[in-house]
C-alpha cells in the first residue's frame, strides 16, 4: 500500500515537472508577455525613418524689394554699367609681349571702332618699344571700383562715362615691379543690351 502511495506521488511530481519545463519554454509566446520595446529615445537612430523635411533649403526672407519697380531697374541698369567698366578698364590694359600683345589684338571685337584703331596703333608701338624676341616686359591693371559719372537714368541712357580707379603693375626682367594708381575714364555707347567703350583716357590717380 505504502508503495503504491509512493508511485503515484513519484508520477505526479514527474509530471508537475514536465508541465513546469512546458510552462517556461512556451512562456515568451503566450499572450501578454512579448517583451517590450524600449523608448523610443534609447532606439537606434539608424533604425527611424528618413524624414526629408530639415534637409529641404528654406526659402529666404523676403526683402520686400520690387524687382519690377523703376527704382530697382535703375539700381540694376547702374550695376551692370559698373560691372561692364570694371572688367574692360583691366582687359583694355592688361598686356604682355610673350604673345605679341595678342590681348589687345582680341578685344578690338569687343569696343567700338573708333577704340579699336587707336588700341592697334598702341600694341604696334609696345610690339617696337619691347619685342616680345627681347626681355620679358608686360603690364597687368587691376580694377578696384567704378563710378557713374552721368546722370540718371543708365536705364534708358544711350551713352555714358564711368570713372575707375585701377592699380596698375607693370613688369620688366631684371626689374622690379612698377606698382602706381591709376584714373581710367570710359566713354561707354549702349549697343543693343550692351555697353562698348568708345573712349579711354588714362591718368594718374587721385
């Protein structure tokens, strides 16, 4: 009898256990235990969607200008003439023998006629004054700033003069550099939407 007791303890502890281990092993997947997540703060960043928006460039303030109105076609009009001297007073004397002053050659096309016979008579006195089988001679003009001497307004202005004020280096071999300041007035004609220089008159600066 006593053995029989000691069986049926013996089969029902054997089979608590069982059901423990199944208990266990089965437990992540029930209901009501999936691990969870952790916050969002502590997550990957790699793991969050892209979100475009901060990579988009914002759109600038407004600066309340009308583009269109007369006073800043005018304002404009005035930079482009400024821009149109800066760039010529420094191409129109800005030379070197090395090429037989071929830049002067060039920008014939570019100003009106009546500059462009003068600019021929002055690269075939540099071509006699300093041949380019000699030493290394040439001369290079920086241009600083511009300013509009005739009144407004440029917009619909047919002719004007401009006043730059230049730095003008020029270099010998064996020499060394010739650094002076230098006044260079344009006579500027408007042919179509550009200016040509129709004058050049060069002086020592102020």
């Amino acid at each position: 009898m006593r053995n029989r007791i000691l069986l049926i303890l013996l089969v029902l502890a054997a089979i608590i256990g069982i059901g423990a281990v199944v208990w266990f092993i089965l437990r992540p997947a029930l209901p009501g235990n999936l691990s969870p997540q952790p916050p969002a703060s502590t997550q990957n960043p790699s793991d969050k969607p892209f979100n475009p928006t901060p990579a988009l460039p914002q759109p600038t303030t407004s600066t309340g200008v009308d583009a269109n109105s007369p006073a800043e076609r005018e304002r404009q009009a005035q930079e482009v003439l400024k821009r149109a001297s800066l760039d010529m007073a420094a191409r129109l004397n800005t030379y070197s023998n090395a090429d037989g002053y071929d830049a002067l050659r060039v920008i014939q096309a570019s100003v009106d006629p009546v500059l462009a016979a003068k600019l021929e008579t002055t690269r075939l006195t540099l071509r006699r004054d300093h041949p380019s089988f000699g030493a290394s001679w040439g001369q290079t003009v920086q241009a600083l700033s511009a300013v509009i001497n005739s009144p407004p307004p440029i917009l619909s202005a047919t002719q004007a003069s401009v006043t730059v004020q230049a730095q003008t280096t020029v270099e010998s071999a064996g020499k060394a550099n010739v650094v002076s300041q230098n006044r260079i007035d344009l006579t500027l004609k408007r042919n179509g939407n550009t200016w040509l220089v129709f004058d050049m008159v060069i002086s020592a600066g102020e």
